[in-house]
C-alpha cells in the first residue's frame, strides 16, 4: 500500500506512514493542502523552518494511465503568504508512484554546517549529498551534471539561482521523460521554500522499485484503455492540443480582447499573428531537426500538448513553448516574436523563475519607464542577471507586485501578492471572479473558464461558473490529474473505477467530490489565520476603473458578489 515519506533534515532522517482507509484518496492538492494545515503554524515566516515542503503524487500515480502523473508541490506561500499548491508534469511523481510513496513531507532544514545538499529517494531510503559544486549553476547544468551522478534514468526536482537566492518568484523544475529539467511548479515561490531547507535538488530513483501487483488488473487494464480510447476520439485532446497545445488559448483570449498586451492596458494584440498556434506549429514543423509540435510531459500521456521550440538550425530552443509564457512574456511585454518569446522562456527556466509572474514585472517595469515596451534585451538582461545578483533582477524576480511598489506604478495585476495570468478579467469574468476569490492567488489553474459557451464580457451568471470551476478543479488537483485530461473524461466515475481496481477499495466519486470540497476549505482556513480573508479576495481597482478598449468591460464585481463565491 502507498505511504507517506517524511524527511528530517535537521536529523537526516526518515519514517513512513502507511496510507489506510479514505486516505487512499488522497492525492496532489488534497495532500499538500491538509498536511500545510496540520503542520504549519499559519503565522510562521514560509522561509523559516517551521513551514513544511510537500511532494505529492495522486492515486494513480505510478501507473500508465494517461495524464495521471501530476506532482503537486505544497507550503505556505512566501509570495501570497498563504496555503500554496503548484502542479507540474514531468517524471517525478510517476517514479515516486511506483516506489509505493503518496507524499514526501520535507520538515526542518539542514544546518548551515551542512551547506547545500541534495535529497536522494530510492528503493533503500532516502541519502543526503553534499552538493556545494552545484550552487550558483543554472537549472540545465545542474540537471546535466546530476544525470551524469544518478543516471539519465533518474527523475529530478530542482532549483535555480533565483531559488538558491530565496527569490519569491522561484520555482521548482521537474525532468520530462527526455530529461529537459522544464516543467515547472512554477507559482508561489516553492522554490524559495525549497531553498530555505538547503535542498538544490531532489533525485528519485525508482529503477529498484518492485513489480506492483494490482488488486484487479484486468479491470485496471481494461479501463485504462477505455481512457486511451476516449482521448484518441475527442477532437479536444486529440486534435487541438496535439497540434497547437495550450497556445491555442491565444486565439480564444485575442478574439475576445483577454489577451493581455502591454501591461494589461488592452486585450488585443496587433501581432498576434505572430505568436498564435498556427505560427507556433508552422515554425516548428518548418525547420524540423529536434522541434516537436507534440510532446508528452510525462510517462503515459497520451494528449502531448507539450512541445519541442527549435531554432533556425533545428537545435532545440526551448520546451515547451506555451500560452502562458507567449502571454506575459510576449504581449503583456509588447514583444511579438516567438524567437525572441521562447529564448526569454529559456532563461527563465535556467533561472529557475516563474514565467508568468517575471513576465509581469517586467511589464510593470516597462510602464515605469526603465525600457520600452518591446525591448527584448532588456527583458533578457533582467532574467539573466539574476545569476550575477543584480539589483534589479532581485527586484525582477520576487514579482510583479514587490516590483510594482519599488517601482511606485499603479498598474500592477496582482491578487494576493501573485501575478495574474494572461487572461484580462475584464474580459473574462468568470476568471476574473477566480483570481479574486480562490486561495491560490491570481492563478488561473484554480478555475478557469475561457472555453466555457457563455458571453465572457457579461457579468451574469460569472460567480457560479467560477464557482464550479474552482471545485472541479480541486477535484482533478486532488486526484493528481492534468487538466488537459478533463476534456476527455465524459463519466467521472472511471477515475474512481480505476483506483478501486488499483486498491481493491470501494471509493465513490461523491467521497472524491467531498474530498475536493473540503479541500478548497482547508486552504481558506489556512489563509484565514494566516490573516488573508475575504478582504482580500478582490482585483486590483484599476480592473475596476480603467475600461478594457477591446472588451469594453471592466471588473464589475461587489464585495458581497464575490463573497459568495465560497459563502
């Protein structure tokens, strides 16, 4: 039966807790959230030893399934000052998945005698590597040089520079199934956090791992090939991610002026073109060599909305190339080349920095003046000057609205200190009610709603669809399960088939649906006596002020509204 790892880093040491029960459920985000509640004290500095660092695959992690092997990552926030959980594909929760390990709960730190190290988790236990040579290397040597140590088989989670500097905008990397150390748990700062304990890396080996034996593998086998079989029917997942990926979303966004550019000061970008998914797709299958316009992320997956960006020559460039990163980095910056948008991406990688919120501090320090829009070189000698510890990367890399005070512009899209995605929430409401509202901060992975067939400019009926996307997207954070996957899934319940034929447990999809309820409401707890309440749960005015030109709408929510939300 799966456990629960946790590591002592004061002492070097580790115990396991065996799941039983209900708590075979528990996955990723209901995992993360609950342990941060039970174990953090709310009030405590998250750069301190008293917050807790959370790795947490879901029930079916470890499996083939597609898009079941999500890593959530978990603590208290050191840029919203909240409960935190960001998700990232890659290789590591799959490995932890079949090494029989739910979640690793990081506790303490190690001593400064110590220096940095890194956390090895194998099928005899967990070791600790001295790992001073590392420090100050970008995120691709490190991974290059620990897969020189550990074999290239080996799943890695790590840090960058902006981590190791304890910058609130740091993420962790995580290994694709090729070794690209680029899908990042990017939001929050959980970087930093891991930073704080003295790790620059995690290393999970599962080659040792024993043959799992199913409690009904027939069952599980024949369901997860109805899974296959649903996604390879639905033009959703089969279709349009395969073939242009999450930078689908750039048409859907600019055809209802949500696209942030420059700044958010409108919604539509005159280069969109450029940068949109046929460009994106086009480019890539033009110049060949290593470029990819589908990639899967992690072990199974069988919608592949990742890619391969690769330069003039073929040679990789960046992957993946996605919405998020063409979104901030591109048309909030007044930037409209996929070039210069995916070398930009590459830095922030080797950085160790999450694309969005730098993307819009750097916005923030455009419209201060310190460049114009557009200036590709200055974006890039901010990101990469983090290594050297600029000022002015520091100020870069703890988000956008750190930058915006230093910086003294009004303009600053932040929600609970964490930068909005590129979705202007004037355009799109029912998202707009989500980064106000959820937990999260302004993240869109909370509950989004672009594709949803309503009028995204009219504000009836927003809060419930907020609503209901926030809960279904506990749902799928909880079970471990990419988002992408949703589309495909017409019954529900499979999900749950698939973990009793794993278990030979009994679990409902109401208890799974409960599970994702009382989730949401952990984490407001948590928020809660952290000090971050419904006050909080707003835009900033200038959503509510200033008219998006190509929406013609604004924020136009109460107090009371969006109160309800959770209510």
């Amino acid at each position: 039966m799966p456990h629960i790892l946790r590591i002592s880093l004061a002492s070097k040491t580790s115990a396991q807790r065996e799941l039983k029960g209900l708590e075979l459920l528990l996955g990723g985000r209901a995992l993360t959230a609950r342990i941060v509640q039970d174990e953090v004290p709310a009030t405590c500095n998250a750069l301190g030893r008293h917050n807790r660092l959370v790795f947490a695959g879901g029930a079916l992690a470890g499996t083939l399934v597609s898009s079941v092997n999500r890593l959530s990552i978990g603590a208290k926030s050191p840029l919203t000052g909240g409960s935190k959980e960001s998700n990232a594909g890659g290789v590591v929760a799959y490995k932890l998945g079949r090494l029989g390990i739910r979640a690793v709960i990081f506790e303490d730190r190690l001593s400064k005698e110590d220096g940095w190290m890194v956390v090895r988790i194998d099928a005899k236990g967990v070791s600790f590597l001295p790992a001073a040579d590392l420090a100050g290397l970008g995120v691709y040597e490190k991974a290059k040089r620990l897969f020189e140590r550990h074999g290239k088989d080996a799943g890695l989670a790590l840090i960058g520079p902006a981590g190791e500097q304890h910058l609130i905008c740091a993420g962790v990397a995580v290994t694709d199934p090729e070794g690209a150390p680029t899908r990042y748990s990017g939001r929050g700062g959980l970087g930093a956090v891991m930073a704080s304990k003295g790790i620059l890396a995690v290393v999970v080996d599962d080659s040792q791992a024993p043959k799992e034996e199913f409690a009904d593998r027939n069952t599980f086998m024949a369901l997860q090939k109805q899974v296959a079989e649903s996604v390879n029917a639905t033009p959703i997942t089969c279709e349009v991610f395969r073939k242009y990926g999450t930078a689908s979303m750039l048409n859907v966004t600019n055809n209802v002026g949500a696209l942030p550019v420059r700044n958010f000061s409108r919604g539509v970008f005159e280069r969109a073109r450029e940068i949109g998914p046929e460009t994106l797709h086009d480019t890539i299958v033009a110049r060949g060599g290593e470029g990819r316009v589908s990639h899967a992320c992690m072990r199974g997956c069988l919608v592949q909305c990742s890619n391969v960006y690769p330069d003039a020559n073929g040679h990789t460039l960046v992957t993946p190339l996605e919405y998020e990163a063409i979104g901030l980095l591109g048309s909030n910056c007044g930037i409209g080349d996929l070039d210069d948008i995916a070398r930009l991406n590459y830095y922030c990688n080797d950085m160790g920095v999450d694309t969005i919120d730098i993307g819009a501090a750097i916005a923030v320090a455009m419209e201060a003046g310190l460049a114009p829009f557009g200036d590709v070189g200055f974006a890039q000698k901010v990101i990469t000057g983090i290594a050297e510890g600029d000022i002015l990367s520091r100020l870069i890399g703890s988000g956008v609205e750190v930058t915006g005070k230093v910086l003294g512009v009004y303009r600053t899209p932040s929600i609970k200190g964490q930068a909005l995605a590129a979705y202007d929430p004037r355009a799109i409401k029912g998202t707009g009610v989500t980064y106000a509202t959820s937990p999260q901060g302004g993240d869109h992975t909370a509950g989004n709603t672009p594709r949803l067939q309503i009028k995204q400019h009219e504000k009836e009926g927003q809060v419930g669809h907020s609503r209901n996307a926030q809960q279904g997207m506990a749902f799928i954070d909880s079970l471990g399960i990419c988002m992408m996957l949703g589309g495909a899934i017409k019954d529900q319940n499979i999900l749950l088939s698939l973990i009793n034929a794993r278990f030979g447990s009994s679990f409902t999809l109401d208890e799974a649906k409960k599970i994702a309820m009382e989730t949401l409401a952990v984490e407001r707890k948590f928020n809660a006596e952290a000090g971050i309440s419904t006050v909080h749960d707003r835009a900033p005015e200038f959503f509510y002020e200033e008219v998006n030109p190509d929406s013609n709408s604004v924020f136009d929510f109460t107090v009371e509204e969006l109160a309800s939300v959770h209510g």
